[in-house]
C-alpha cells in the first residue's frame, strides 16, 4: 500500500519538478532576453502583435506592422494569453517575456502526468516480474524523460508561442481519450459511470485546441471513431449522446470566435483566415517546397504590404489561394515532390539556414550543429516508429490510437509547410513509444514479451 501511495504521488511529483527546473532554466539562462530587432517581431512573431494591439486598445488586430485592422490571421487563445500579460506587465517588456515563459513552462510542465498516464494505462502490465505494485517502468521513465529531457522543455523556455500550451491540450486529449474506452482501468464497465464527464472534457479540450493550433482538428474525426469502435454496437443510443454532448461542447467553445469573424469580416472562417496566403507561399518555385520568410512583408511601404492592407485580409488570403492553385495545376508533379519533401522533413528533420562568413561561405561549427540537430531530431522519429510497431505487433491497448495521430496529424503540414515545431504534439507519445521500445529490449523482456493487454487497441 505504501508503494501504491508514493506511486499516486509520482504524476504531481514529475510536475513540480519539471516547472521548477524549467523556471530556473529560463531565469539562468536569460531566455527572457528576447532581441529588440524589427521592433520586438521575435517577441511573439505575429501573435505578439495582436497581443500588442489588444493591450493597446485596438482589438484583436494588426498582426504585421502598423494598423491593418481586424485579424484572424492566427488562432485567438494564446495571442488573448499574450496580451493579457502585455496589459499587466508591459509591451514586450522583459518581465512580461519571463512572465509568459513561465507559463509555457507551466504548461509544458503539466504535460509530464499526461505521459507518465498515457504510458500507465498502455503498458500497465510490463512491470517486472513479482513487482505488484508501484508504477511499472515505461510509466516512470516516460514521465521523467517528459519531465527533465532538454528537448521535451526548448519550446516553453526559449518561444513565445504556442507549443506548450499545443502539446498539453492535445496530450490530456489523448488520456481522455483511453479513459472513455477504459483503457488501463482494473473493470472497464466499472468506470462506464464516469463517461460523460469524460466526453463533456473531452469536447471542452479538443474546442480550446481549435483555439490554439486549429491544424490538429485534422485528427479529431479518427480520435472520435477509436473511441466508440468497440462499443458503439452494443450501446448504439448511449454513444450517440456521449458523441453529441462531445460535440455540443466543442461548438460551444468554438462559437464565439466564429460568430466574431462573421460580425467583423462578414464571412464565414471557422477559426483563421490565412490558409489561402501561406499555401500560395508553400507552392512558390522560388522557396523550394519550404517559405522562409514571413508571408507578409514586415515594410510598412512594400507593395505587397500596402495590396494585403488595401483589400483586406479575407480578400487578400482569397486571392492568394486562387494564385496558389494555378501554379499547382500549371506543375503537379512539383506539388507533389513538395509535398513528398515535407513529409520527410516533418519526421526528420527540418532544414535551416546555415551561418556563413562575410564570402558566404557556411561556417563549420554552423554545419556541425545542424547535423547533431538533424541526427537527434530524426533518432527520436525512428526510436517512436519502432515502438509503434512493436506496441502493434504485441497489441499493447492504445497503440492504434497512436498509429492514426501519426498518421493524420502531419497531413495539414506536408500540404503547407513543416518546422520542428509542429511534430511538438506528438512528442510525448513518440516519448512513451521510446521508452517502451528500449524496456522491452532489456535483459528480462523475454519474460514480460506477451504480458501485455491481448486487446487490440
């Protein structure tokens, strides 16, 4: 019992000890130190304009330079975080900066149980043999590694962005949900009770996603159908509702955003309005597959600025969609090398510009840093497929969800563009994948090798 106790303490414990290290981190560090250059753009890139123009009284606006009026340019919850904290700390003040790093790290942070979860309910019964209580290994390791690996914490610490707050909201997702098909519970009928509340959060979680990275609501169709496929037979009405009540609360976090930009724009943008501008960037031969630059010019005077602010976002994204799709009928077998391109560098690795001297030619600590950032970048790929297909072979409970989120989620991105950044979501499962995959490499996984669920997942 004793064991059972400290192990219930363990997902608070992996918290505390993340944020803690992350807060000192970022404090040593001077990763608050954001540089002053284009007027504070690396300071939120567009989000923290529209946070500077919140807390400045012009609305959810101006996300490039100067004042080129209503937005929705990017999703609305962390650029309304961001300039919640300009108003109480100041503009692009270094305060504020420490101020939103921490909570990134808070949220990076509170992804630790969701690993440390996702890993228990899974793997539940690889624990050693003859241990009958106290966490098993995958489980500990996972929220650990979660917890205290550098690569886990970069982007709570080092951009102000949205990918802590991403990850999180999509981890707790994937928890949620095991639960609703009772994965790792002791009597999946047992926990029936407790269904809907877990849809009700699990409709909650999945709207504020679409508030903050609306490119992961790609995945919310194959993470709803996982969830009633095994059930959905035998208990069609009662599906049905928990379904609906799912739905009912996504929309209604989803509502008023939507109902904002029909009043503003007089159209209908679900969450944001540039998809049109970013694809006409992706397919543009002169950026080869990857748009480096920022697809607005950040001069006030450029013309392609002044066109963007003279017909309007909306129309302006529009157009730039109808431009994008003539290049991509006028050579389709480049879109489709594009798109091959990005797929590979979503998982491994995504190309930089290398720093050069005054001749232009590529320094040669720049070319070694990139490739251990590349090398490092794509063994933690290949280690998450190889635990996935082991977790398949061995029918481990939950593997398949983790097959469709690897496999939907990226779609959005191979059709735009890719940064590291955006596999971020999917990094604490590529986490526990891991750390299952190496456990069950260990001197003693010929005795644990078929001690897992015999349920498809």
């Amino acid at each position: 019992m004793q064991g059972d106790g400290a192990a219930s303490r363990l997902p608070a414990r992996m918290f505390w000890v993340g944020l803690i290290v992350r807060v000192l981190y970022l404090t040593l560090a001077h990763t608050y130190k954001i540089r002053v250059i284009l007027d504070h753009f690396q300071f939120g890139w567009e989000m923290g304009r529209i946070a500077r123009a919140l807390a400045t009284g012009y609305g959810f606006a101006d996300p490039f330079e100067g004042h080129s009026g209503p937005t929705a340019w990017t999703p609305p919850l962390y650029p309304l975080l961001l300039g919640g904290v300009f108003k109480l700390f100041g503009v692009y003040t270094r305060t504020s900066a420490w101020i939103i790093l921490t909570v990134n790290s808070v949220f990076s942070a509170a992804t630790a149980p969701a690993v440390y979860e996702m890993a228990r309910r899974c793997f539940r019964n690889r624990a050693p043999r003859g241990q009958t209580s106290g966490p098993n290994p995958v489980a500990l390791w996972s929220g650990w590694l979660w917890a205290l690996y550098p690569a886990a914490m970069q982007y709570a610490v080092h951009w102000v962005w949205d990918m802590a707050l991403t990850a999180f909201l999509f981890s707790w997702i994937l928890v949620l949900a095991l639960r609703v098909r009772g994965v790792g519970e002791d009597d999946p009928e047992a926990s029936r009770h407790q269904t809907t509340r877990r849809w009700a959060c699990f409709g909650l979680l999945w709207g504020l996603t679409g508030l903050t990275n609306s490119s992961l609501l790609v995945f919310l169709p194959a993470c709803g159908i996982w969830m009633i496929w095994r059930v959905v037979r035998g208990h069609l009405a009662e599906t049905a509702r928990s379904v609906s009540l799912a739905a009912i609360c996504c929309a209604a976090v989803l509502t008023p955003w939507i109902a904002r930009n029909w009043i503003v724009f007089h159209a209908f943008i679900p969450i944001r309005s540039n998809f049109g501008a970013e694809l006409y960037e992706s397919v543009r031969p002169a950026n080869m597959g990857f748009p480096w630059g920022g697809t607005i010019p950040l001069a006030t005077n450029d013309p392609e600025y002044l066109r963007y602010k003279r017909m309007g976002e909306v129309a302006f994204s529009k157009a730039q969609g109808e431009r994008a799709k003539a290049l991509i009928r006028a050579d389709k077998p480049r879109f489709a090398g594009y798109i091959l391109k990005r797929a590979y560098m979503f998982w491994f690795g995504v190309p930089h510009a290398l720093e050069t001297d005054r001749a232009g030619r590529p320094l040669a600590n720049s070319v070694f840093v990139e490739s251990m950032r590349e090398l490092n970048f794509a063994f933690l790929s290949v280690g998450g497929f190889l635990g996935l297909a082991l977790a398949l072979r061995h029918r481990i409970p939950g593997a398949w969800l983790f097959f469709w989120s690897f496999l939907v989620l990226p779609l959005v991105f191979y059709a735009v563009t890719v940064q590291a950044r955006f596999r971020h979501p999917l990094e604490p499962i590529i986490t526990v994948l891991i750390v299952y995959l190496f456990q069950s490499a260990s001197p003693s996984s010929s005795t644990r090798r078929r001690s897992g669920h015999p349920v498809s997942g």
